[in-house]
C-alpha cells in the first residue's frame, strides 16, 4: 500500500473512531444528564429517600467488590492505561458508573458527575482498541478521544474538553497528532448531547473592571486563596480515604459512610449542600452566600467520595469555589460575581492541575473579557495547590516543571 493509501486510510479510521464514540458518549451523557435531573428532583419532592443512603451506599460498595474489579480505580484506572497501558478498560466501567452514581444522587451523596461522564466515555472510546489492534500509542489515543467527549458533553464546553483529556495525561508526553482527535470528539459529543435537548446551566458575569494594578493584585491574592482551598479538598479526600480505608470489607464503607451522612445532613437541616447543587452555585454569582457554605461542601463531598459512593469532583468544586469566592467580595475589591466566577474555575484548577483547561472553561463559560481575570486567578491557584491533586494516578513532578514543560512544548507546535 502506496504512503498516500496508508494516510489516507488513518485519517478515515480517526474520523470514524471520533464520529461514532462523539455521538455514543454524547448520546451517554444525555441519558446520564436527563437521569441526574430526573432523580435529583423526585429527591427533592420525596426527602425521605434521603434516609437510604447507608443502604444505597452497602449496595454500591457491594455492586463494585463483587463485580467490579479493575473498575473500582475509576477515573485512575484511565490514567493508569494511558500512562502505562495493560489491559483494555473493562467495558462494565460504564454501566457500573453511571449506576452508582444515579443512586448516589437519588439518596443524597454529595458528588458531582465529570467523574462519570469521563469513566463512561473512556470505556466506551476504548472498546475500539480490540476491533482495530491498537498498538499502545494507538490506545492512549483512543483514551484521550473518550476523557475528552465525556468532559465536553457533560458540561457543554468542547475546548475545556478537548485540552483536560490533553492536560490531564500530562501535556509534554501528548502527540502531535492527539490534539485533532481529542478537538474533534469533543466537539461532536458537545452537539450529540445538545441534539438530545439537553440544556447547560448558564452563567453571566455582568461587572467585568478594567486591568490595573489593584485588580490585578486582587486576582492574585483570590487565586492563592483559591489555591489553598483546593489543596485542603485534596488533603481532606486523602484523610477521609485513610479512614475508610481500615474498614476492611469495602462494602461496609459507603454502610458507615451513609449513616454518617443522614446525621450530617439532619444535624444541617438543609439538603443545599447535596448532590449537585447547582442552584447554590447558580446563587452565588447573584446573592451572598453563607460564609460557610464552601467549607461544608468540601467535607460533604469528600467524605461521600472517600466512602465509596460515586460521582465526580468537579461540579462540587464549582460549588466551593464560587461560593468561597462569592464569600471573598467581604474583602478582596472585585465584583461579587467575578469573584464567584474565579473561584468556580480556580479551585478546579488548582485540584485537577488542569490549569489550560481551567483558562479554556472560564473564558468558554463567562468570556474574553472575565476570562483574563479567570486566567490570573487559575494559575495562580495552580501554583499555590501543591504539588499532588486528586487523580493520584497522575504523573507528579512539580508545578514549576510541568510549567516548563508546557511552555517548551507549546513552542515546538
């Protein structure tokens, strides 16, 4: 076969690969989107249900012990493949998800749904493997096509998509020839969803000040606060794991876990600060929040996690950071809701270590104009978390060094 055959015949297999796991993970997300709403209202209408959680949670942990396997790594075990790759990701990982986490939201865990969305698109992406042979650099790939149709479909922002599936299996070893079909998938499973009638929450940032040097001061001193928060979400997932981790039969954690949470939440008298809580975030840009509001959800959702329900980080983090920056408009001179909207994307940052994926989700979500001001305070969180997020699987080796290395490699573009 002639070399124009061979390129010809590799671009038609990635456009297909990118077209067809596009539209399954776009149409996955959907289903998974239109559950979480449908469960997360009954929830709301039927509080009682909230009471299961021990139950729902010994289910879930028993779901995943017996049948589980490999899957239990969830969004590690897709680090894991790409930075070292073993065995196709087990194509069970996204049922098993997407059901631990719709019965996770329906008896109230704290938890977000990036966490799904990216498990279920990574199972999905990876069953090509078998059908084309992938060699290893094939497969790593076909990885990054699913992480990044599964993020953008989720949360309706195809280049954050795109660049976290990048950034997230550590740029400097990413391929030239990974950023089309992680773009491409990306995109096409952002309209695959939006096809399905499913609607993004929107935010609006009205009040954008002018750049000077009290602004700019500002959105560093945000940015490190930020910064911080994100590093107390890591460490505080780390303890809570330590202390599942010496319940021994595993499905008895997400059991002591959810007694935990009933208390909690009855002790609360509220159930703003579970599931999703999205309408507190969405209030966060508009109305003051309480002054510690970021500080519950924190614990709530780590412990949830920890415990072994399941879900995501990522639109908990949202809630922290922009009820945290909602909190910060006491003291640092920025409106109130670009406060809310630096910290909705700052502590994201600083806990994935995603910060080009953090810049590109601001300005897709608020705008050039607050995405400058998103941009300083991303950073700058991400130097101010620490040198290990809450992907323990993923490569560490500093926050200086991985600067660098996407400094060097954008270059080289």
């Amino acid at each position: 076969m002639s070399s124009a055959k061979i390129h010809l015949y590799n671009f038609l297999k990635w456009a297909a690969i990118c077209l067809i796991a596009g539209v399954s993970i776009g149409s996955a997300a959907a289903l998974f989107l239109r559950s979480l709403d449908f469960v997360t209202n009954w929830r709301e209408n039927h509080k009682w249900i909230i009471y299961s959680l021990p139950i729902v949670g010994f289910i879930i942990g028993a779901l995943y012990y017996y049948i589980g396997g490999t899957a239990k790594k969830g969004n590690n075990l897709l680090l894991e493949e790409h930075n070292n790759p073993q065995s196709k990701i087990p194509f069970k990982l996204a049922p098993l998800v997407y059901i631990g986490t719709i019965l996770t939201h329906l008896a109230g865990g704290s938890a977000g749904r990036e966490g799904t969305a990216v498990q279920m698109g990574g199972a999905i992406a990876d069953q090509f493997t078998s059908i084309f042979k992938f060699n290893d650099t094939q497969r790593k790939t076909v990885l990054i096509v699913g992480i990044s149709a599964g993020f953008a479909a989720v949360f309706g922002t195809p280049v954050a998509g795109a660049i976290f599936a990048l950034e997230i299996m550590l740029f400097k070893n990413i391929r030239v020839a990974d950023i089309i079909p992680s773009f491409a998938a990306a995109y096409i499973a952002h309209y695959t969803c939006l096809s399905w009638n499913v609607h993004h929450t929107l935010y609006h940032i009205p009040i954008v000040p002018s750049l000077n040097a009290l602004t700019i001061v500002s959105a560093f001193l945000a940015g490190l606060i930020f910064g911080v928060t994100a590093l107390l979400f890591s460490r505080t997932n780390e303890v809570w794991s330590w202390l599942f981790n010496k319940i021994k039969y595993e499905p008895l954690r997400p059991l002591v876990g959810g007694i935990i949470l009933v208390a909690a939440i009855a002790l609360l008298g509220s159930t703003k600060y579970i599931g999703l809580g999205i309408p507190t975030i969405s209030d966060a840009f508009n109305y003051p929040a309480g002054n510690y509001d970021f500080l519950i959800k924190l614990l709530l959702t780590t412990f949830t996690l920890s415990g072994g329900f399941k879900g995501g980080e990522v639109t908990p983090l949202f809630f922290i950071g922009a009820t945290l920056g909602n909190v910060l408009v006491l003291f640092v001179p920025l409106p109130m809701a670009l406060l809310a909207g630096m910290g909705f994307v700052a502590v994201f940052a600083g806990a994935t270590h995603c910060a080009l994926a953090s810049i590109a989700l601001g300005i897709e979500l608020f705008g050039m104009n607050a995405g400058v001001f998103v941009g300083i305070a991303s950073a700058t969180a991400y130097f101010a978390s620490g040198s290990k997020g809450i992907y323990s699987a993923q490569l560490k080796e500093g926050a200086k060094y991985q600067f660098y290395n996407y400094v060097k490699r954008i270059s080289n573009l």
